[in-house]
C-alpha cells in the first residue's frame, strides 16, 4: 500500500513518513504543493494525509479536485479545531479529521482501519488517464488540462485512450482501426488520419501541442 503525504511543514512530514513506514508501507512526502492533482494521478496512492493549510491552495481544494477523479480514502490533518472546519472537510470528501498535535498511534490505527474499510468494499482506481497534466476523464470523454477543458467525439477518445494506456509505445495505424471497428465505429484509413488531426487540434486549443508525435511507416505514440 502506498500512502501520500502532504504537509508543507517538514519536521511534521518527515516524522509522519517515518512513523508510516515502520509499518511497511510506501510513503510519497511531496515538497512542492502546486500541482498537487497531478502529483496524485502521477503516484497513484491508495491513501492521502492531507494538511487543510497549503500554500498557494489550501487542503479543501485539493480534496475537491482529486474527489472529481478518485474514491481514494483521505485523512484531513489540520491545527484547526472548529465544528466548521470538521464539516468542511467531510463536505469536501474527506473520511476522517485528525486535530494537531495528534498520537501517531491514534493515526496509524485510523489509517489501518480506513485501508480495511475502503479496499474491502470499493473501488478506488481512479477514472481517468493522465500525461504531463492532461487529463482523461474515462467516464465523461472530456479532456481537460488546467481549468480549460474540451469535449471528444468517441472516436477521438478511444484513440486517444489507446495512445495514453500505452505511452512510451508506437500504436500502429491497423491496431488503432481495429480498436474503432471493435466499437461499432467504422474508419478507414483516411477517417483515422483526420480525427488524429482533430485530436492534435483539441490538445493545442488546451495548449498543448506535440503530445501525439508521428512514425512515419510505424504509426503514433504519445511519449
């Protein structure tokens, strides 16, 4: 199990990721708080301890944000100890609030049982695919990077969903047809050229172009 840190006071990270890791798990302590969704998608852990006060964007946002993609269990540490801040992080999507200064064992044991809770009856793998900070809802067939966001036809999600599940590698243009058959969506050769054209356009109108490179006699590959 992999458990995400995110607490920009460093002796309280490092004493956390200490304390975790005795009980065998993997701790990611991230020290850099402004992309903290891509952070997330890019680890893929299966428990967040997430502080309320982060630079730039406080813990509510960031709950918010990764509750639009992912079930993962989130404990909420916060200094703070108003009813309202409790609610607050409940509404946001939090499973439990831990107030500073807390027991380690009361957290290891609230980790424990939130791990057993979660992973027994839902599903946390998250709904969408991500490179370099886009981002593909799986569920909604919307592309989005930043706060710009674009709607695909089906067939430019399936071919972009073939490009992101197998990044690094070259997708040729028959494996890629055979995809669009296998879902009712009948391309030829030509159909395929101009939606991988209408893709490339979506991604520059979200500002960033270059993401599907060409191989010319091979086919396409997102690396």
């Amino acid at each position: 199990m992999k458990i995400m840190i995110i607490e920009d006071e460093p002796t309280i990270r490092e004493m956390l990721g200490e304390t975790i890791q005795k009980w065998d798990f993997d701790v990611i302590k991230l020290e850099a708080f402004d992309n903290v969704l891509h952070e997330f998608l890019h680890e893929k852990p299966q428990l967040l301890v997430l502080d309320i006060n982060l630079p730039l964007f406080n813990g509510f946002h960031w709950c918010q944000r990764i509750r639009e993609v992912s079930n993962v269990p989130i404990i909420f540490l916060s200094s703070r100890n108003t009813p309202m801040d409790m609610v607050m992080a409940m509404n946001m999507g939090g499973d439990d609030f831990i107030q500073k200064p807390f027991d380690t064992d009361v957290l290891l044991a609230k980790i424990n049982a939130l791990l057993r809770r979660s992973y027994s009856y839902t599903d946390t793998e998250s709904s969408v695919l991500e490179h370099e900070g886009i981002i593909l809802n799986l569920k909604d067939w919307d592309l989005s990077y930043g706060d710009h966001k674009v709607e695909l036809t089906k067939t430019e999600f399936i071919i972009l969903k073939l490009l992101l599940k197998q990044k690094g590698t070259v997708v040729n243009r028959t494996k890629m047809m055979r995809n669009l058959w296998k879902d009712e969506s009948f391309v030829d050769d030509n159909t395929l050229t101009v939606n991988i054209a209408r893709l490339r356009k979506k991604l520059a109108e979200l500002g960033k172009e270059n993401v599907i490179t060409t191989k010319k006699g091979e086919g396409y590959i997102i690396q």
